[in-house]
C-alpha cells in the first residue's frame, strides 16, 4: 500500500503515521552490516571475518557455504592434549637440512605453528612471541630452552618460504630458534593433532586458536599459551617451572640455586626482561631467622618447664 493511501485512513495526522510504517517495514527487511568484520578473540582464536555472514550469503546464492569454525571444540581438543608426548616427526630447516623432532629432548621447547600467508595475525603472534622468548631466557638463561616455529601449509610453507618469513619478522638470528617445513600434509595433520592444534580451510586462509605449546625434556605437552598478545609471564612460568623446578635427587649448590631463582625473579616491564628480587630474597632470609629464633625461645621455654616440674 502507498504511504498517501494510508494517510487517508488516518486523518490529519495521517502522513506521519504513513512514513514512519514504511520506514519500520524497510527496516525489518534490510541487512545489518555486522560490527565485527574482522576480530580475534580473547582466548586466542584467528577466524576469517565474517565467516558466518559469508556462509548464509554463499549458501543464499546456491554455492557450497564454507565451515564454521568451532572456537569452543578447537580449545577442548587443545587442552586434551596436555600429557601428551609427541611422537618422532622429520622437518627441513632454512637452509634445506633435515631436523628431527628428537633433537630437541633433554630442553624445553616451545612449539608455534604458523602459515606464512597470514600476514597480520601470524606475523604478529610470531613478534610477540619473540618478545616473550626474550623476557623467558632472562629468567632461565639463554641455552635452557629451544623454539621452533612450523609452517602448516604444505607445500606452500617451503623453507626458502619460512626463511623469508623470519627475516621479515626480524627473527632470523634469534640463538636456538629454527624455522622448519614439512614435507607433505598428512604429516603435519598428525603433528596437529597431537599438539592439539586445529586448522581449517577458510575463503581467505585458515581459522585456528592462536596457540604456542610448551613441551618438557621429553616431549611431552605441558602447557598451551593462547592469545596473539599475552603476558611473556605466561611463556616464562611454565619454563621456569621446567628448567628450575625438577626434581634432583641429593643435596647441591647448583640446585639450591635454581630453586631460588625459580621463585625470586619478576618480570620488569619497563625492561621486557626478569631480574632478580634481592628484596624477596632478604624477606626469605629474615623469615628464616624469625624461625630460628623462635624455635631457640621455644625451646629453652620448654626445658625451664620440665625443670620446674621436676624441682
């Protein structure tokens, strides 16, 4: 019906009420545009934008809609993976030597997969996660631990690909940090699935979590960091935890040592690095005294006691 048919049922206040109708009508059928056309979540999740307007669009036009990604089953597949260790796997470096995944037990290693075409989001994570590296060797020592980052997308991730990549990111010299390839997919679909990393294909890449693993000595899963900016305290403690806190059988120096440098260092922001808390230190040591002292009036108090009992 015409916005003026209606206005003369209406009466004098007719074309007001006739427009404003209308209006309401061609609200209700139009198509917002989302807010979020492009957006990473909090816990650390890369989704193509828009994913599931472009889905209801392709599936509107007669054309197979993509996959959604699962943002909650990818993390509960992560976490699964916890106490897992990782089987033997083969890679190529940079320069076209093979790697063995064996290699690197008897150290820590933080495992980051990455796919070099994503060039916001991976380049990034693998910025930030150079700097959290950094503030974690400052904590633990420089030689404690590896770092490997691996491309997923096979064959385009080729190592003169991941050699190019580093350079870019301005981590190509960084000590005991290799970039590695992987030779074809159902290889790197098996290593996904056991670090409990989940890709899919997307009209403009991958969706994945944004996800580093940490392994211990021998292999095994120990902690996931998620997020493209997380605190380097998140990388550090679990490191910390590995390289100071394993248990050592008999009485050292070196080890006492560790295990005070595993509770008194804190991270200093202004510096992006740890640095020994002397503070905390002395605070330990007082205390200790403290107890002494008290154990020494405790006791005496008990020995006069038994005296004068038996006086």
């Amino acid at each position: 019906m015409r916005p003026w048919k209606i206005s003369k049922k209406l009466g004098k206040h007719g074309p007001r009420f006739a427009w404003a109708i209308m209006l309401s009508v061609s609200a209700a059928f139009s198509t917002p545009v989302s807010a979020a056309q492009s957006s990473t979540s909090d816990t650390g999740t890369a989704v193509t934008p828009a994913a599931g307007e472009q889905s209801s669009q392709s599936a509107g036009l007669g054309k197979p809609a993509p996959p959604v990604f699962d943002r909650d089953a990818a993390f509960e597949l992560s976490q699964a993976a916890i106490g897992r260790t990782l089987s033997e796997r083969r890679f190529v470096d940079r320069k076209g030597k093979e790697v063995r995944l064996s290699e690197f037990r008897g150290k820590p290693l933080v495992v980051s997969l990455v796919y070099t075409s994503c060039y916001r989001i991976c380049s990034t994570t693998t910025q930030n996660l150079a700097r959290a590296v950094k503030a974690a060797r400052s904590a633990v020592g420089d030689g404690a631990f590896n770092v490997v980052t691996i491309g997923f997308d096979v064959p385009i991730d080729s190592p003169e690909e991941m050699r190019r990549f580093a350079r870019k990111r301005g981590v190509a010299d960084e000590p005991n940090w290799k970039f590695l390839s992987v030779a074809d997919r159902q290889s790197i679909q098996r290593l996904s699935e056991e670090l409990g990393f989940v890709f899919e294909k997307s009209p403009k890449g991958y969706d994945h979590l944004i996800q580093a693993t940490v392994l211990d000595a021998q292999g095994k899963v120990y902690r996931q960091v998620y997020g493209m900016d997380f605190e380097p305290a998140m990388l550090a403690d679990p490191l910390k935890q590995l390289v100071f806190g394993q248990p050592v059988e008999g009485f050292s120096v070196s080890a006492l040592v560790d295990r005070v440098r595993l509770f008194c260092t804190i991270y200093d922001p202004a510096t992006g690095t740890y640095r020994f808390n002397y503070g905390m230190v002395v605070g330990l040591v007082l205390s200790g005294i403290s107890l002494v002292v008290m154990g020494i009036l405790l006791i005496r108090l008990w020995r006069k006691t038994l005296r004068a009992e038996h006086c």
